[in-house]
C-alpha cells in the first residue's frame, strides 16, 4: 500500500511575499518532488518576529494565535527561512508562559515546524535532487538557522547533488551578516560594519555566487556586494535546488544581466 503524502503548509514569509515569490514556488517545487502535498494558507500573515524582537508581545502574541489557527490542519509547516521557523518553533510557546491550554497548541505547532531544507533532508529523506548550476559558489549560514535549528550541514548535503557546481566554503561563513531584522535598523553603524566584513570573505572566496537560506540575510548582503561594485550574484537556496534560476539574482532588475538557468 503506497505511503499517504503528507499535507504540508507552506509558511511564505513576508519578504517572500513581498520581495521574492520565486523562493516560495522553488519551495513548493521540492517538496512535491519529495512526495508531498503542499499548500498555502491565505490566512497566514507574519510570524511576528519584528513585533517580538521590538518588545511587542501583546501584537506578537496576536499573530501568533493567527497563526496556529490557519496551520492547525497541516501534518507539517514549511518556512524558506530559518528565522521565520525558529519563530514558529523556538518562540511562540514562551508567549503562552501563564496560559497552559494555549501553550499547549503552541508546542503542537512548534514541534510540526520546519526550515524547508531541513525537513526535506531530515523529514522526507531527500539525498540528492535534479538540477544543474555550472557555477563556483559560496554559502552564509544564516544565524536562526544554525544556531536555533541546527541547520548546517543539510544544504551543503544537497548542493553536492547539484549538477557542475562547485561549493568553497565561506571563511567564518557562521558569522552573523549584520541584518539580524531591525537590528540593522537600530545599529546601523554596526551593521554596516559586519555586513562589509561579511561581503569582504565573500569576495575572497572567488565564488559567482552566493548562496543562503534566509532572504533578509541575501538581501542584506546582495546590497553591500552591489554598493561596492561587486559582481556577485545572490540567490535563496531552494531556487538552485530545485533548477529555478531562470529569474534574475537577487536586487538585479530585469533585462540588467542575461540571467542563468533552464
């Protein structure tokens, strides 16, 4: 008897959304290719890490109920970002310290709660996938992700699937770029100074592109690498993964390159 597919919501995130939609239909991409059946909730909204990081719990909290309501009939959740899954999966049961029922349904979404690379090796077993990207390319580990979920060594896995690509790795590569949400707002001095660090090691690397599994991370340093004239190009993760490349990189508008892919 064939194993049932598991019903999966995807977890966009905003900058997703917003800035990027290809990261979410590489995502989708995947994780069908990995035997899943995958959905989007039109319910989900943020997962309220700004409001969180900037004291708001009352807000965070607000989102967060949202939240577990619209994934409450998924077998798993499924975020492109290692900061929006440890969210979900670090934080939201904190929020229900004094209230144990909703703590309760907190922890159940938490421990349905992945970042996308992660539960495709780890969950779904993936060893390998279909693409090709004839490029030198380099990888940042994103701080939530690496450091809240452990993610490391899962991408790596996975790219040394990929078809004539070359990975170096990044000197320091788990050192933090400087975006950190409104970190980079607050301090932006400092920020300034790690993100020219960061893209600095980068450079060094002699690699075409960067690689990363946290959009505002890629944002971040596809801006410094592009103040300072680099050449660099930068791409989500899961967009190589699953043969996607055919959209310009990162902060490049259309028809400014002759983008790759098939």
């Amino acid at each position: 008897m064939p194993k049932p597919e598991p019903k999966v919501g995807l977890f966009v995130t905003c900058l997703v959304d917003l800035f990027r939609p290809s990261v979410g239909f590489a995502a989708v991409k995947l994780m069908e290719a990995a035997g899943c059946r995958v959905e989007v909730p039109e319910l989900q909204t943020c997962c309220g890490q700004p409001a969180y990081n900037s004291g708001d719990r009352a807000d965070t909290r607000a989102i967060a109920l949202q939240v577990i309501d619209a994934f409450q009939s998924f077998d798993y959740v499924v975020a492109p970002s290692g900061s929006c899954a440890a969210m979900l999966k670090s934080h939201y049961p904190e929020l229900f310290d004094k209230e144990p029922d909703l703590r309760a349904k907190a922890e159940e979404l938490s421990s349905r709660t992945f970042e996308l690379v992660s539960f495709l090796t780890d969950i779904m077993q993936v060893s390998g996938v279909e693409a090709a990207f004839p490029e030198k390319v380099t990888y940042h580990d994103s701080c939530s992700g690496l450091r809240e979920l452990g993610v490391r060594d899962q991408p790596r896995k996975l790219l040394s699937s990929v078809n004539e690509l070359s990975l170096v790795e990044l000197p320091d590569a788990d050192i933090c770029c400087g975006f950190g949400g409104t970190f980079c707002v607050k301090y932006p001095d400092i920020s300034n100074t790690m993100v020219s660090s960061k893209t600095e090691s980068i450079e060094n690397t002699g690699a075409g592109t960067l690689l990363a599994g946290d959009l505002g991370c890629l944002m971040n340093m596809a801006g410094k690498l592009q103040r300072s004239g680099s050449d660099i190009e930068v791409r989500h993760v899961a967009e190589v993964l699953a043969d996607m490349t055919d959209t310009p990189a990162i902060g490049v508008a259309d028809g400014d390159v002759q983008s790759r892919g098939n």
